[in-house]
C-alpha cells in the first residue's frame, strides 16, 4: 500500500557509527517492519531519511536502539534555506486536515533548534525559531512536557576543519520517539555489582543483543561467558540466558578484584547478582565450567541466538584442555583431583568451533554473533570465516588500536544440511594466530616512538571527528552544536 508511506528521520548518536546501518536492519527483521530508503544515503551522517508505515513501527524501532538518538516524523527537508521555508508552509497548509489537532489551543508545544558542527549563540537560534512564524500555533509553550515536540535541525557536515558556507541540510519534524541510549547508562559497569577484566561496554553488548534478534523468551547462549555482560543484554530483552567459561575463578568472581580501590571481591558477586542488580533474574538459566574445544552440550539442545566474545590472545590467554592421545602413566591415586593441563586455544581451531557448533545448536534463522580480531593494514572480507549452513548478514567495525580493530560478526543459520554441518573455512592468510601476527605487525611497523604517538593521535582525532566532536581553542576535543546546543521555544 504505497499511500501509506510516511517519511521519518533516523536520528544517530555519532557513535559506533560503522554499527548504526546493521543494527535497524536487525530491528526491522525483530518486527518484520518494512521500509523503504533513499539509494544515495550516506551512513557516516547521523540523519538518515526513510519511509516507515507509520508511526507505530517508528515507535517499535526506537524502542529498541542503541545508536538511535530519536525519530522524528519529517515535514519538510532541503538543502537551501530559502526554499525550506516554503517547503515546510506548503506542507503544513496541504495536510492541516491531519496536522490541525496538533495545532489546537489545549496543545502544549516547544521547538528545539539544534546546528551540527557550527556553532549558533542562543539569540541566534532564537531568531531561528522566530522564522517559523507562519506555524499556525494557538496552544502554550511548554519547554518542560509539551504535548508536540518539534525539531529544527541544520546540518553543516561532519568535518569540524572544513565547515561549508551553508548548511548541507535543514530538517524539520515532529517527535516520536526517543531511543533507548538510556539503556547504556542503565547497565553501566562503572554501577555493576560483579565486573572482569574483559566485561564487555554496555552498548556493545546491547548492540549484540540486537544483532541476535534477541526476543521474549528467547534461549541465548555464551560459550565465553566471561563476567556474563553479554547474558546481561539479552536478559534485558527477555530472553533466558545461559553461559559457559574455562575460567572457574573468573566466572564465580574469585579472580582478584577488577575496580582499583577494590581489594577484595564480595562474597556474592557473579552473572547471577548482576542478573538480580537489573531485575532480570528470572531469566537466568545457569553458567558451566566448561572448555568449549570439549562439547558438553546435549545434541536436542537448540539455541535462538549464540552471542559471543572469544579470547583473542591480547588481554586474556586463550586455552583449551590438552588433548592425549596416549595415556601416560601416573602416579595419582583414587580420589585424588586431577587439574588437566591446558595448551593455546588456537585461532583457527576457535573459530572452526565456534561455527560448527552454532550450524548445529543455533535454531533455523537463529544467529551467531561473535568478534573476529583484524589487522586494519590488510583487511579484506575474503579473509572472515566462512560456513556453509551460516551466511553473514552483518559485520561492522570498532577500531581497537592503530594496528587492529574488531569486528563484530552476525551470522545467520540459514541451513542445516547434515554434510555441510563441518563446512567451516578461513583463508589461510588467518590461520596463523591471530596474536602472533599483531606482534610481528606491531614490531614491523613501529616505528620510533615519536611515530608511534603521531599514528596514535592520527586514530583518536579521526574517531573523535567521526563522533562529531570539534577542536577547541584549548586543545580539546569536544561534542559543539551537535549535542545539547539548544535553543527552545
Ligand atoms: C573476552 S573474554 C569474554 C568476556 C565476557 N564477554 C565478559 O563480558 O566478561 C573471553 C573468555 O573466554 C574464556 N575462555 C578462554 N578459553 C576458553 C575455552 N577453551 N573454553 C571456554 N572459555 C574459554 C576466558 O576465560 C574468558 O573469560
């Protein structure tokens, strides 16, 4: 039904900007929400214009978001100023029909302005406001809790050393729904009542969640469980969460306390507390001690989602119970404790692991959502793993260090052949341990320390720029008329 298309914009954070256009595809395919989109979109820019059928699945796609700022329904948009007036006048006088009750006198209203990368003092967006005249307002304004919320929006590009003459874009429209960013702060690790050292950050691991289509009631599984971050997320969406880990000291919270000031841990910190801290326990099915290369899963057993985050070697050491293909003799007696000994968890083998178990245990269109480790210089798609019964949907970059990044990896299941269900591959150029070629790179192209730094500095001011922040006066880097630079009516 082509009449029933409504335009809306998508509203980023300018964060994990590489993540944005996987996670709405995600959450499109959570409801089965169609839209439609411009070809010529451009990802980098926090607003994205797109036709959704109306404002009910507007509200469902922000009810989920991690990078979404908010979603406003778009009444007018053009990049010359001049005729953006006459664009948004035209709209309002040929759809007062609909638009008319907003307008009424018990209606309380506000208007935000907001600039984007040019700096615009209060009385100047003031004078903005008052552009708008011809807005056939009777009701009060409420900064507080208006009843109709309207956003005026220039955008001046993204680059801070290369502001152009005019806006690229002006954007006005009514509000409809706020994303769920305060999620990230909900779960925070800085409040979390049990941390590790490799906790996954709260909007990474929500950003997981979405990727695995996480749903009510839904069976999730974390084969590196870690300090349970990921359990976390997708516990938040409703699903029961069950994890398993090598590390019996990391996952029962007996490792030595991760928070500085923190000397010795509680006695109940663990996946459980965390799960209680966020009024989600009862979605907690159990965490195992278990070493993943050595399956203890029943073959019946069948997952919605495997959300993961395998050691890469770097921070925590990747290992796995030896394998003997010879018994030796030994000296224990009966009853004594046997503590196997453990050898690297090769890269290969980990990932070989990881996706013939989830083409086994994922249900048909369940999805495995996992890390992969890349080293920025030479990395092509070629060189990700590939998998027969698995097809990847998504992968998006987070720059880690000048030399490497992750990437986080959303597979689908798409088939369970039983002869493909060992179908997995990696180019050979990966096989090599993921650890071991991060050394010779960071060895090879270190350089002298000065250049180390300047390479350093080259990543922090490309990702603050890709963030929207701007360089001070006083050598800061800092978020200017793209946040909280406000003027309201
Ligand atoms: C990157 S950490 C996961 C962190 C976790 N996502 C969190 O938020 O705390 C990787 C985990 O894999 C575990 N691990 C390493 N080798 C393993 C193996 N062979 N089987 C199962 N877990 C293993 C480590 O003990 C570590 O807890």
């Amino acid at each position: 039904m082509a009449s029933s298309w409504k335009k809306y914009v998508l509203w980023f954070a300018q964060e994990h900007v590489d993540f944005r256009q996987a996670e709405i595809a995600s959450l499109l395919r959570v409801w089965n929400i169609p839209m439609n989109t411009a070809k010529n979109h451009r990802p980098e820019n926090p607003f994205w214009v797109v036709e959704l059928q109306g404002e009910e699945d507007a509200r469902k796609l922000a009810s989920r978001s991690m990078s979404l700022r908010c979603i406003f329904e778009l009444w007018s948009h053009t990049n010359l100023l001049g005729a953006f007036h006459d664009q948004l006048n035209g709209y309002i006088k040929s759809n007062m029909a609909s638009l008319g009750p907003l307008f009424r006198e018990d209606r309380s209203l506000k208007v935000t302005v907001e600039t984007y990368n040019k700096h615009f003092s209060q009385a100047e967006k003031v004078a903005k406001i008052e552009t708008l005249h011809y807005l056939p307002v009777t009701g009060p304004v409420n900064l507080k809790t208006p009843d109709v919320h309207f956003w005026y929006i220039e955008f001046w590009g993204l680059d801070p050393m290369n502001v152009p003459e005019a806006p690229l874009d002006v954007l006005f429209g009514r509000w409809v729904a706020d994303g769920r960013r305060d999620m990230i702060n909900e779960i925070s690790l800085k409040k979390r009542k049990f941390i590790g050292n490799t906790s996954m950050d709260p909007q990474l691991s929500l950003l997981m969640a979405n990727q695995g289509l996480v749903r009510q009631g839904d069976l999730v599984l974390d084969p590196f469980v870690g300090s349970g971050s990921l359990l976390v997320a997708a516990a938040k969406f409703g699903a029961y969460v069950l994890g398993s880990d090598i590390d019996y000291m990391t996952v029962h919270g007996k490792s030595k306390p991760t928070r500085v000031n923190q000397k010795v841990r509680e006695a109940d910190e663990n996946i459980y507390a965390n799960l209680k801290q966020y009024g989600c326990e009862d979605r907690f099915v159990d965490v195992l001690i278990s070493d993943f290369s050595r399956s203890i899963w029943n073959t019946n057993l069948m997952f919605d989602s495997i959300i993961t985050d395998p050691p890469y070697g770097i921070r925590e050491a990747t290992e796995c119970i030896e394998f003997k293909t010879q018994r030796r003799a030994t000296c224990l007696n009966e009853g004594v404790v046997h503590y196997p000994s453990t050898s690297p968890y090769q890269f290969d083998q980990l990932y070989r692991d990881l996706m013939n178990f989830s083409a086994r245990y994922l249900k048909l269109g369940g999805r495995l959502v996992c890390w992969f480790p890349v080293l920025r210089k030479d990395f092509t798609d070629e060189m990700l793993p590939r998998h027969k019964c698995l097809k990847l949907v998504a992968n998006s970059e987070q720059t880690l260090t000048v030399y490497s990044a992750r990437r986080l990896l959303t597979y689908e299941k798409v088939s369970d052949r039983v002869e493909d269900l060992d179908s997995y591959e990696l180019a050979q150029a990966m096989v090599d341990t993921f650890r071991r070629r991060y050394m010779n790179m960071v060895q090879q192209t270190s350089g002298t320390r000065k250049e180390r730094r300047a390479a350093l500095r080259d990543v922090g001011r490309e990702e603050a720029m890709r963030r929207g922040k701007t360089l001070d006066a006083d050598g800061k880097w800092k978020f200017m008329s793209g946040r909280g630079d406000k003027a309201d009516k």
